[in-house]
C-alpha cells in the first residue's frame, strides 16, 4: 500500500476521506468499530459485510469481524495460542478465542499484514471506535519488537531444554515453535516499521474544541510511540500542531459515493496528503530526541536497564531498545524543550 490512515472518531469522517481517495485510487476503509456501523451508514449503497465489499470501481469497505477473522485463519490462531507456554486449547474453537483479551486486535494486524501483501489497495484507512482502541493496535507491534528482541535468548535456551525432555513431556516439536516465533516476530515488525513510517503513515482523531486537553494528552501519547498525526476532525479552528479538517456537526446519511467524494473535496485536496510530516524520533552520537508537543515534564518519566530505555507517561510506556553505540552509556539527563523531548547519555 502507498498509503495508511489511522482514524479514530466519527465513521462518516473515515468513509468521507475513502471516497476523496477513491476519486484518484483502489481505496478501502476497515471498520473496527461495532458501535458506529460502517454498514448501517452504507447501507444505501451496497452491502458491507467482514469481507471486502467493492461499492464503486475503486472504493472498497469491511467491517473487521473477530469471530469470522479467527474462522478463517483458524489454523493460523491454532499455531499462535500453541506458543504460549502454560496454556492449553486444545478444545477451542473461534467462538471461544475471539473473547480473549487482545483478540481483536490480534485479528487486524493480521489482516492488515495480508492486505499489505495483496498489493490491491493503494489506500487503506483503518477507522477505530476511539484514540485508546488507536493505541492498543499500535502498541501490540511495537510492545512485540521489545518482547521478541529482549526474550529471543530466554526463549531459545528454552527450546534446548525442551528438546532434551520431549521424549517425556507431550509438546510442540521446538525447531517448528522457533519457526513459528521468528515467522510472527516477522509480521510484527513489518507491521511496525510500518506505522511508524511517516511517509506512509500518519493518524488522524476526531476533536471537539471543548476538550482540547484530551485532544492534546491523544496527541501525545500517539507521538510517544512514534506515530505522526497529522490531522484532527473538528468543528471549530483553533491553534493545534496538525491541520485542522473543519467538519460539519452532522452529515446526512450518504446516497452515493461520488457525493462523499465532493465532501472530501470540500474538506481537503486529496486525503492521501501527508498534511504534517515529522520524524519523531531521532538518535545521535549521545542522545534521544522524540518530538512531543503538549507533554509537561511532570508526566514524564524515564528509566534505563540492559540497553534499553522506558519511556512513561500518564500511564503508558514505551521501551525503546537503544543502538548499539548509545547501550553502554548511561542517561545523564532529559528535559522538555520546545516540545521536544531530549535524554542524553554520557
């Protein structure tokens, strides 16, 4: 794909942005949100169900369903719950599985990996139900580079052991679990490199001017885990770091495609503009730099360990594991400056 858009908010306003897209380009929306049905608001149209639904020549949508999902790679999700040690679901099914913690999620990335290998939509917009549901999908990939990079050697002294003891122990054969590790561990990061490519990727949120704080503490936390925001929906202007799409409060329920396609018009130019780009995260000889607007010192917290660097704030945490030429130094200080975030290292 030529382009991701992560949008948290109003459904009406990922569709609108799709049907700009599809004017110039194979364009897809994937509704992760059951509250705001992505079908009932284009069910004048066409028929949306957890399959991609081609409603115009170039303007596709689905709404992500988890038990389906899980159905449909049933094997896949066999494999992957077979890896967690301790755990049994031998007798599982998808129905079962689907209500597990994390599932949904679990299920878009891997849909998202396989539309990316399709090659077939040149812009794909992700539509979640809110900016927590947003973090959730990009921290899963990125908490899980941390994980595989910082376990690897645990989980392969492991997989010795257990090569010595499975002629007494009933469990997977550990050459194919390693297999199976390093294969997810693949889509992982591929999925992260992904969001955080900020000439691919960007987010965008709904953002109501009576709750600019929030609004703020969402850019943030989306900058923190490298994430480029560059645009929020909102219905009055007002001084923010990404551009401001002014909306209406309300859009009548669309009777075509080509009329939302002149709303995005209306809106911006093309949505596939890239509106803000900044690299938000840089290394030097001796420090990190992440650009965070609208975080106060306060918030923050750091805290180094084994080459890596913890990162909190108001709640989350982002571990940063450092390049090689920064892990034998220690931090000396971090400050907030000009909505930039530096540690040095000394």
């Amino acid at each position: 794909m030529h382009r991701l858009v992560l949008h948290a908010g109003r459904v009406e306003h990922s569709v609108i942005s799709v049907a700009g897209s599809a004017k110039k380009r194979s364009s897809i929306v994937i509704s992760v949100d059951l509250g705001r049905s992505l079908s009932e608001y284009l069910s004048d149209i066409g028929e949306v169900g957890y399959l991609p639904s081609k409603l115009t020549d170039n303007f596709y949508a689905m709404e992500l369903d988890v038990q389906n999902e899980i159905e449909y790679r049933w094997k896949e999700f066999e494999t992957i719950l077979s890896l967690i040690p301790g755990l049994s679901f031998k007798d599982a099914n998808a129905e079962d599985v689907a209500f597990l913690p994390g599932m949904d999620t679990l299920a878009l990335l891997l849909k998202l990996d396989e539309i990316g290998k399709e090659k077939k939509y040149e812009y794909v917009q992700i539509h979640f139900p809110s900016s927590e549901k947003m973090l959730d999908f990009v921290m899963l990939p990125l908490n899980g580079e941390w994980f595989y990079q910082t376990t690897l050697p645990e989980i392969k002294n492991m997989l010795k052991l257990a090569k010595l003891v499975r002629s007494f122990i009933k469990m997977p054969d550990p050459d194919f679990m390693l297999s199976k590790i390093n294969e997810y561990h693949s889509k992982l990061e591929n999925i992260a490199k992904l969001v955080t490519d900020v000439d691919t990727t960007s987010a965008r949120f709904d953002m109501d001017a009576r709750y600019i704080n929030a609004g703020k503490t969402t850019f943030a936390s989306l900058s923190l885990f490298g994430i480029n925001v560059d645009g929020v929906f909102t219905a009055s202007d007002f001084d923010f770091a990404s551009k401001r799409i002014i909306v209406k409060d309300f859009y009548d329920k669309p009777k075509d495609i080509e009329a939302l396609g002149d709303i995005a018009s209306e809106l911006f130019e093309d949505p596939a503009d890239i509106f803000r780009k900044t690299k938000l995260v840089k290394f030097d000889k001796n420090a990190l730099e992440i650009q965070l607007d609208y975080i106060n010192a306060p918030d923050m917290s750091v805290y180094q360990s084994k080459g890596q660097l913890a990162i909190k704030y108001k709640g989350l945490k982002r571990t940063i594991i450092l390049p090689p030429h920064l892990r034998g130094k220690n931090v000396e200080n971090a400050k907030i400056s000009d909505g930039k975030f530096t540690v040095q290292f000394s």
